[in-house]
C-alpha cells in the first residue's frame, strides 16, 4: 500500500527549502526509491509505504527489528547523501546558506539532498531511540 502524507510533505519543504519546493519533491522522490530500492536488493516484502518526505515509512514484514531494518531505514537517507555527493554543489556553499532554508543558493539540488539527508538521520534516529 502506498499512502502519501501531505502535511510530512509540506513540513519537509518548510524545514528543507521554501525557495525550491521542486527540488525538495524531487528529493523525496530519491529518498523514497532508496528505500525501496535497497529493500528489493535485500529480498525484503513491502508492506506499506508513506512517502511523507524526511517523515516516510517503509514497513518490511521480515526486517524490521534486526539489523537490516536499520539499514533500511537509513537508506533514503544514503540515496540522499550519494546524490549530493555527486552533484558536488556543497563545496562552493558557506555553511550559513546550508543552514538556512530560505538562502539563495548556487547549486540547489546538491544543497536540497544534503539537507533531507541530514533531517532524515536526525528523524530516524529518533525512531530508534523514542
């Protein structure tokens, strides 16, 4: 079942980027095939997904208390961070502009990623931990 949440949506484009809202969908669209995708290589069995930006679920009936479910859970956040990593836009942005989600930025893909990535570790360990 795939379900999409609206509100997680809006909420990551108000904390990720209010001047790229695009890039920001388009980021969630790669954290979203991450997950899935790396749950398709380990064999896992999807059984629902709310894509709700740094704020979606993936349930897997098999993984989800093992180490593997970890791994899962962390890979949108990876998917994220590769794409960023291969734009290479975050070397030429102050650390001011990747703060700040209303800054004017030089390479907007790059930044957008970097930034769901980081809220998503942050999301998802407090997952783990709450």
């Amino acid at each position: 079942m795939l379900a999409v949440d609206i509100i997680g949506i809006a909420a990551t484009i108000l904390l990720i980027g209010i001047r790229y809202p695009h890039y920001v969908l388009v980021a969630a669209f790669i954290h979203e095939l991450g997950g899935i995708l790396i749950t398709v290589f380990l064999h896992g069995q999807i059984d629902s997904i709310v894509a709700a930006g740094a704020f979606g679920t993936i349930e897997v009936s098999n993984y989800n208390a093992s180490f593997i479910g970890i791994l899962i859970l962390f890979s949108g956040s990876l998917a994220n961070y590769i794409a960023s990593s291969l734009t290479g836009g975050i070397v030429f942005e102050s650390t001011s502009r990747l703060l700040n989600p209303i800054s004017i930025l030089k390479s907007p893909f790059s930044v957008i990623n970097y930034r769901l990535c980081i809220v998503s570790c942050v999301i998802n360990l407090w997952k783990i931990f709450m």
